[in-house]
C-alpha cells in the first residue's frame, strides 16, 4: 500500500533502451538526446535496472507489460500475444478457439520475406480493404471450421479460427521466423535465423495439434494465392509502395485467462492510458479503466488526460509508443528525435505535477529495441522513481548507463510495483 493521498504515474517507454549506435557517435538514443525534463526527474529520483522478464529473454510488448505490472508467468503457460490482441480488439473468444496475431508483410515469389510490415504505410482503408477480400475469399475443406479477420492498427491485424467441434491446440509453432514461443510467450529471435516464411509445426503428437498447425499453414497458403493480383497491391505498385502480399502469423493461443484484478493485487484504484490492441487487452484483463489518449503519439493529450484524472485514481499505468518502431527500423538518429518530441511534449507535464503535488513519477520501459539489431533485445532497461517523497540519490540523466550505477540495483520486471510502494513508504 502507498500512503495516503500519495498519486503514482507508471510510464513505460516501448521499446527505448537501447546499445551504443554509430549513427550517434557510439552514445544510446537516450545518451544522445536532449530530454532536459526526464533529467529533472532523475535528478530528483533514485534510478536502478530491469530484466523485464528473464535472463537471456527478448520479451514482446504482452509478456513484458505483464510482468513490469507484477504478473509472474514462471509456473504457469502463457495465453500467448494472440488472445491478448484479439480481446482488446473487441473480437468474441472462447476456450478452444485459437487466436493469433499477424502482419502484413511482402515476400518475392520464393516466400523470403522483403518486409515484416509492408513498409509501414498501410493505410486504414487499405487495411479494412484486404481483410474483406480475405474474409469472403478464405475457405477451408471442413465446413466446421470458420475464420475472423480484423485489421488492427497499421500493419497489424488479428485472426480467430473456431472449430464447432474441437478444441484447437496451440501448441504449434508460428510462421513468422523472427518470433519463437516458449511455454506460450513470444520471444524475439536472437540467432541468426533464414528470413523466409515457415511453416507452423505441431510441437505435440495430439491431433488436435497437428490439425492446427494444418490450419494455420492452409490459411498462410490461401492469402497468398489471394493477395497475389489484388487491387490493393495494384494500387500500392502504381504508388511505388511495397505489395501486402502475405500475412505473418505468431503467438497462438487458445484460452482466455483467469487474471486477478490489478486494484485486487494492490489495493488501488489504477487505470491505463492505452491505444493498441495488446495494451488495451491487457488493461480489459487485469479490470483497469482505459483513458481516452487521442493519436498514438499524440503525447500532449496523454498527459493532458493523466493530469485530469489523478485526482480520482492511485495509479495510472501508462504505455508510451514510440520509440520501438524507430529501433525495429534500425533508424538511431529518429528514435533520438522521438525520445526528445516525448520529453518536450509528455514528460514537461508531468514534472510539472510531481513538483506541485503529491505524485511520483515512475519512468522504465518494458524491454529494450536496440537500432543496432533492429529486434527486442534481452538488454535490460533503466528504472526511475522520482517525486517529493523520494530521497533523491539518482544520476544526473536518464539514460542506461546511470541506471547501471544506481541505488536500486538490479531487479526483475515483476518486483518493480512493489519496489515502487516500498521506495515511497519508506522515504
């Protein structure tokens, strides 16, 4: 329990750790950016480090945000990324059905993959346009299976397989090679690995598992031939845009989760600022209210919307886009810009509370993208707790290397809310 009165606000930065870059002269986007607000907040706060789910593990955003909320996964399978998106994006789920998610993507005519995300320019329409033509178009030989389609946000979208008359296993592997699935959590690759599309496997002898992984396969096969001659993609080659012409599948999953409430767990009234499927699925499961945020990097609404509403919360939980996608682009110098358009247009805000009341601010993220690798990274990120209650023995800025060196030391994901309670009681 925190004190009474005491106001948290629970930031985490997608994907802003990161490794020395040449782009930047050898510093980390951090190290290299002006943030004159989260240094102020340093310098009033104590900093440490997180290994946000395991040593040596490359955590996707779910597992990662779980975890950093208090959530141990250690002696239990994990539902998988799949339902999580698929619940916050509103599509019905039951026990047996298997939920997954996918990208849209381009492959040349030998399936090795040309971009995990088509170029990152889809547009709604486009979107909504191919998940239609897929939806009227994908047929299976089983008149007892059935298929949901649902574009998400971007190159993202969502796909639920129901069978009327079995349970689905997801005990299969996926068909993006960049992501493996280890006791259901998805893991960003590390190895080297061939960037061509793959076929799931069962990784059972259950039939229920290989007719899965047949599914998923037959479904990977049909959109392909689908999407060969599309109109979209004949627009998008007229355009000089890269062709939506395969959708990459991951994360499979077959069981809503029996979660206990975050308010439960901690004894406080919490709520998320939250805009993707997966955060929003996260927030529906765990019973946090979500805030209306505005655009993803809408960043002045988010704290415009935090602000408004401390008064009647203890916490506010909230995922700040960004920065990931400029590491997945291995694009150093805009993720530096992004850090730094965060800082000017969040983080200014939100120093601003922490002087004048009660709240304490807390900075961390739930893994790192390094620009060097262009994937997640098992490289630990910074944590920082920063308010009028805190003693402050933090660094000069808020960066990976004066997380190393600080007072908290080094933690797991799932120990940061309690250090959290126990930093600010004590102070």
């Amino acid at each position: 329990m925190i004190p009474r009165g005491c106001k948290i606000v629970y930031v985490l930065l997608d994907g802003v750790g990161d490794l020395p870059s040449p782009q930047l002269g050898g510093l980390t986007p951090l190290q290299s950016a002006s943030t004159p607000s989260l240094d102020a907040l340093a310098r009033r706060g104590v900093m440490g480090q997180v290994t946000t789910v395991g040593h040596n593990i490359a955590p996707q955003s779910d597992i990662a945000v779980f975890n950093m909320l208090g959530y141990d996964f250690r002696d239990e399978a994990y539902v998988g990324r799949g339902v999580i998106e698929l619940i916050g994006s509103g599509v019905d789920l039951r026990d047996g059905d298997l939920a997954v998610r996918g990208n849209f993507a381009t492959i040349d005519d030998n399936g090795k993959i040309l971009d995990r995300r088509a170029g990152r320019d889809i547009s709604e329409r486009e979107a909504n346009a191919i998940c239609e033509i897929l939806s009227s178009k994908v047929r299976f030989s089983d008149p007892d299976i059935s298929v949901v389609i649902k574009p998400t946000t971007g190159h993202r979208l969502v796909i639920r397989f129901r069978h009327n008359n079995l349970k689905l296993s997801d005990n299969i592997g996926n068909t993006d090679p960049a992501y493996d699935k280890i006791s259901g959590i998805g893991v960003a690759r590390v190895s080297s690995f061939q960037d061509t599309i793959e076929a799931s496997t069962p990784r059972d002898d259950l039939d229920t598992s290989k007719i899965s992984a047949q599914l998923i396969n037959n479904f990977s096969d049909q959109v392909i031939g689908i999407l060969k001659n599309d109109p979209v993609n004949e627009e998008r080659e007229y355009a000089g845009k890269k062709a939506i012409n395969c959708v990459l599948l991951r994360d499979a999953g077959n069981r809503i989760p029996k979660l206990e409430p975050i308010g439960m767990k901690y004894g406080m009234k919490v709520s998320a600022v939250a805009d993707m499927p997966v955060e929003i699925g996260i927030a529906n499961m765990l019973q946090m209210k979500v805030l209306p945020s505005g655009k993803v990097d809408d960043y002045e609404q988010k704290s415009e919307v935090i602000s408004s509403n401390l008064s009647s919360h203890d916490l506010i939980y909230a995922h700040i886009k960004g920065p990931d996608e400029y590491g997945h682009d291995g694009d150093a110098k805009g993720k530096k810009r992004n850090i730094e358009k965060i800082d000017r247009m969040f983080f200014a805000k939100m120093l601003e509370r922490s002087k004048l009341d009660d709240v304490t601010i807390v900075v961390s993220a739930d893994h790192s993208t390094p620009c060097i690798k262009k994937s997640h990274s098992p490289d630990p990120v910074p944590l920082l707790i920063s308010g009028t209650r805190i003693h402050a023995t933090g660094g000069l800025r808020f960066t990976e290397e004066y997380a190393e060196s600080g007072i908290l030391g080094k933690m797991n994901g799932v120990q940061v809310l309690s250090t959290i309670m126990r930093v600010i009681s004590t102070q």
